[in-house]
C-alpha cells in the first residue's frame, strides 16, 4: 500500500508502527474512494476510524487494501542525465581540427566554448571539460596565429630594409 515508507533495518514493515503522516495518507485514499462512489457513508466513517487509531502498517493496509490507490509504492522516476552540450562537443571538434584547418577553425573553437560553458552553467548539462578543452586548444591557436603574424611582419620588415 503507498501508505507507508517501506521496510525498516530489520524489522518487517507489518510489525513499523505507523505515525501520523502514514495514517493521515491512508484517510486520503478512503475519502478518495469515498468520493468516487466505491463506499459508502457508514464504510468510510469505519474506515476512517480504524486508520486514525492504527498503530502498525499491518493494520493501516487492512483498512485500505481493497482500494484503488493503495498498491505498493512506485519507484520514483528516473530521470536521465543530461547528455553532453552540443556546443561543447562542437568546440573540441574545431579545436582538434586547427591542425588540418587551422585558421578556419580557431575563432569557432573559442566562440563556441564561451557559449558552450554559459549554457552549461545555465541548464546543468555535460561537457564541461569538452567546452574547456576546446577553449585552450581555440586560445592555443590564436596564439600561434598572432605568432605566425608577428613573424611576418618581421621578415617583411627585414626584407624591406636591405633592400634599399
């Protein structure tokens, strides 16, 4: 019956001593039965006599067994993780892909892991580490790019001074 909390350590769950929260659920499901039409005036005013002096989940489940409602306990639902952020995923991929695409895929890299990490710590999802890992793989290769630039203009600027 869904009156109860379920077995103790050790002890039957007949023989728990029900206390008022558990005899006050089992009224609820003899008046719900009593509005439905399924007892009576004279049965419910027994019933619900008998439920408020309970004293043991055996005699809470007598009262109620014969009632929609008084089943045994459902599991509570589970609910399934959140999967990974799509965005996270898609800004490791562009930070893995620099090597093949390099100055193509730097700035998604990094835009997608600032996005990624805001809606992470805003829904709850997975992927934080994917999100991160794209950001420095991204950064790593803003750094090389302003690198590659520095170098250029230096040899433009070497080039250009010898040969005046």
């Amino acid at each position: 019956m869904t009156v109860g909390p379920g077995f103790g350590a050790g002890v039957p769950r007949a023989q728990m001593r029900a206390s008022t929260a558990d005899r006050d659920r089992a009224v609820e499901v003899i008046t719900s039965a009593y509005t439905e039409g399924r007892l009576t005036k004279d049965e419910h005013d027994a019933r619900v006599e008998r439920a408020m002096t309970a004293s043991t989940f055996a005699e809470l489940d007598s009262v109620v067994i014969d009632l929609p409602g008084a089943g045994p306990p459902q599991p509570p639902a589970q609910v399934a993780p959140a999967g990974n952020n799509a965005l996270a995923i898609a800004s490791l991929v562009c930070g893995v892909a620099q090597v093949m695409l390099w100055p193509l895929a730097t700035i998604p890299a990094v835009v997608l892991g600032h996005v990624a990490r805001h809606q992470i710590r805003r829904t709850g999802e997975q992927g934080a580490g994917l999100a991160l890992a794209g950001l420095i793989l991204g950064w790593i290769g803003v750094g090389f790019a302003l690198l590659a630039i520095v170098g250029i203009v230096l040899i433009v600027a070497a080039t250009s001074g010898t040969g005046g």
